[in-house]
C-alpha cells in the first residue's frame, strides 16, 4: 500500500520490539525482533524528505536514506534495497550494528525538532531481509572476466568489502585471512546479540559464489611470504584491522584472572560457533559465577559486559572514569546493558588490581571532570581520598586498540608507518601504501574506528586499486 511521506505528525517513534532481558540473557541470539511489514512502512513514511538529508550526511557511506525510505513506504522494495546497497556493500549488517544514535538517527532533522528519528537502521535490515527473502540478492557476476588478480590480506569489513567491489569489476581476488573463518571482528569480535554470525556467513557465501577465493589460516611473513604475494598479485590491499589491545599499566595487573576484552570476546565467539576452547573450559575466558568488573566505556567494553551477563556472571559492574554523557559508546548499548542487568560505576578509575596470584578485586578512586584537553572533552581528575574497592573474579580490560606492527610482521621495513602506527597512505590516492601496488583500507589506516568506515574504505580502496591496474596496464601495452 503506497503511503503518504510527513507522517511525523501522526505516528510515533516506535523502535522494534526487544525480546524481555530475562529471556535475551540466556542466549546469544540478536535482541530486538524484526519490523512487521507495516509497522516499517509506517516508521518510513515519517520521513520528513528534507531538502538537506542529514541523516546522508551523517552516513559515512553517504546512504541515498530518504529514497530508499521513501520507496520502502510505497511498497517499492526491490528499488529500495537496489538504492540501498548501491553505496552499502552490507546495509544487513550496518542496519544491526551500526550506532544510528550516532550518525544517521542522530543528526535526523525530526531527532532535533524532538519529534524521535526515523529509525532508519531498522527499516535499512527490514528492507535487505525482506531483499535475501524473495531472492534479489544475487552473487557478483562481472561482466568480462579480467586476467589480473588481486591479493588481499585480511577478510574483515574492510576486506570484504573491497572484495565484492574488485570482483563486480571482473577481477580475480583472493582473500588470506589468519584466522579459520572469514569475517574478522564481524565474527570474533562482534557478539551475536549484537549481529548472528549467520547474518556474516551468508555474505560471504554470496562472496564465495561470485568467485572470491578464500584462505584461512593464513599468515603473511609466516605462511607466505609478502614477497610472495606481491608476485602472485597485480595489486595487493592491506586491510589487516586494529587489533592490538591497548595496555593497562596498574599495581597487579599481572594477577591471573585479569583478561584483554578482544581474547574474552573472540573465545566467546568461537564456543557460539560449537568450538572447544580450552581457556573457555578452565574459567580463565569465562565469567560464569564470577564477580566481574569490565574497565572501559566504548562499544567494546559493552560488548563484554553483555556477553559476561550471557555467560552467567555473578555480576557485572561497568568501570568508566567519566560520565554517561561523556561515554564514548553507543547510549542505546548501555541501556540494553542496564536493561540485562549490569551496573555502571561512573566517574570512577581503577587505581590498582587486587589479589595474591588471583584477582580478587579492583581498588578504585572516584574522579571528577576538570577543564576540557586538546579533544574538546573534560579531562578526568582524581578525588584525593576517594578510593573504594570492587570484589573481582574476572577483570576485562577494554581500553581500545592500536594497530600491530606490520611492517615486522611482513618483514617488510620499507611499507612506512605514521606517529601511530597505522600504514601511511598516499595523499592523493588515499589508498596506496609506500609500496607501489600495496594499498591499505580500514583500521589499518584510519585507526580503531567502526564497521561502517571499513565498508567505505574497503569500497574506495577498490576503485583506487582498479584505477592503478588500468593504468599500469595502459602503460604497458603503450611500450
């Protein structure tokens, strides 16, 4: 049924229903139930169609959102979801994962008029699902086939993404990846509350189909050699991910029971999968029956406390040294972990770790918000005299990420790093590495940021890698 658009003024925000906490806590399983056809059309038609979509403007993809909302409403869904992914590699996934409240949602004009946003992500996953239902979703075909290949290291966001696009071209791609399964935090670091792994496996079935190779368990410097690649390879793309957690330096850190969040969240990922993981099995990555306390207040540090509730922990107590308006993570996740049982311990920060051998606590110090640093934010200060104590069995430690040496890994000296460590690119590319013919997208080179930036990095990446084999191939037939 075609609806009429400005329905703001008569409908409601309405999100899609979550699952009860009671029931959610006991599983893994995604918590929020999918939009009835109507109800998403209806949260559609309240699209205002601005004259300036900020909500496209909010999109690091820069998603056409008020078309495919438009055409959502008026029951066009083939066109919608064909508008959709004409600048989303994987709008399924951003629709889950994406923070909405952050960027699309966030800057909604209705958001702002305090009218509620339209929920954007939610109508995004009805459309793709609605899309895998009657069968749209189709593999990349290309159409000519090309003789050069390109080699990439690394099958997360980024990968993938860049993958299809190579692909739709005519390439031929070959995706190494060091773990055994394909995916990278889309798999292991990303909890299936938040995103089903079959959600993932179906992509990159898609991406099997179309002609994309796969090796996993695949080191490169280890396994092959990047000398190897680049010779196996018209162009190679780095897009390795961020994945080396940020240290913690207190008095005890060193106690056993003391755990960095990406091993905590990749085991429990990996049992999810039916995996038998030994560090799982003896308690050391598992919070069942344990007092927890999770330090950190990004997405990641949610995602911990979330899984510890699933686990079956004692309890899970939050550690973050600013408030909740200064939380770096998404606000809709810290309700969803209040929701299921988790308590924040706000303006606090951990001064030592307890314990003889074994944690058996986290000694804190409350603080409070001084004069604002070089970002903008309130740099937190201790309060002299304010420390307290939190019993612990288990403490996860989620302070971000920093990218891994490359250049040591690959044994490759030359491919230049900048002040952080991330591989520095070409700035009029944007995409090439000091390498010629190695490029890099994703964490690798903007630093630990989200999935919807490693689509886009991916994507952009291709077309830099696609301009430099034609050219290089112009060139040669010229000699």
């Amino acid at each position: 049924m075609a609806r009429k658009m400005l329905q703001f003024i008569s409908l409601d925000q309405k999100m899609p229903v979550k699952r009860k906490p009671t029931e959610r806590n006991e599983d893994f399983k995604e918590i929020s139930l999918a939009f009835t056809k109507d109800a998403a059309d209806e949260q559609a038609s309240r699209c205002e169609q601005c004259g300036i979509p900020f909500c496209q403007i909010g999109c690091p993809l820069g998603n056409n959102i008020p078309d495919w909302l438009m055409l959502a409403a008026n029951d066009r869904l083939e066109e919608a979801y064909a508008t959709s992914a004409a600048t989303n590699t994987f709008p399924e996934i951003c629709g889950r994962i994406c923070p909405q409240d952050r960027l699309c949602e966030g800057l909604c004009v209705l958001e702002q008029s305090k009218h509620g946003a339209v929920t954007i992500g939610a109508v995004e996953k009805h459309i793709t699902e609605h899309a895998f239902e009657r069968g749209w979703i189709k593999p990349a075909k290309p159409v000519k086939e090309l003789d050069q290949s390109v080699g990439i290291i690394g099958g997360g966001p980024a990968g993938l993404a860049a993958a299809d696009t190579l692909r739709r071209y005519g390439y031929k791609v070959t995706i190494y990846d060091r773990h055994d399964r394909i995916g990278g935090l889309l798999v292991y670091g990303i909890p299936g509350f938040k995103l089903e792994k079959s959600v993932v496996e179906r992509r990159v079935q898609l991406l099997k189909e179309s002609g994309v190779e796969f090796q996993t368990n695949t080191q490169i410097g280890k396994d092959i050699s990047f000398a190897d690649m680049r010779k196996r390879h018209d162009a190679v793309l780095v897009a390795t991910g961020a994945y080396k957690s940020k240290p913690l330096t207190l008095p005890g850190i060193g106690v056993k029971g003391v755990v960095q969040a990406l091993d905590f969240l990749i085991t429990s990922n990996k049992v999810g999968f039916g995996d038998t993981i030994a560090a799982y099995e003896d308690g050391t990555l598992n919070a069942k029956g344990k007092d927890v306390v999770v330090i950190g207040g990004g997405d990641t540090a949610m995602d911990c406390v979330r899984t510890a509730i699933r686990q079956g922990a004692k309890s899970v107590k939050c550690l973050y040294r600013r408030d909740r308006a200064n939380m770096p993570g998404s606000q809709r996740e810290v309700s969803n972990a209040e929701e299921e049982g988790v308590e924040f311990v706000w303006m606090a920060a951990p001064e030592a770790i307890l314990g003889d051998g074994t944690v058996t606590g986290v000694r804190a110090h409350k603080m409070h918000l001084s004069v604002a640093d070089a970002s903008g934010r309130q740099t937190p200060v201790p309060i002299d005299g304010s420390s307290f104590t939190l019993p612990a069995d288990l403490v996860v430690t989620a302070l971000g990420f920093d990218p891994e040496d490359i250049p040591g890994q690959f044994k490759q000296p030359g491919l230049a790093v900048t002040k952080w460590g991330t591989l520095s690119v070409d700035e009029r590319t944007k995409t090439m590495t000091s390498l010629d013919g190695v490029f890099a997208a994703g964490d690798i080179v903007r630093g630990p940021s989200l999935v919807v930036w490693a689509i886009r990095d991916g994507r952009e990446s291709a077309i830099a890698i696609d301009r430099y084999i034609r050219s290089k191939h112009k060139a040669q037939a010229a000699e």
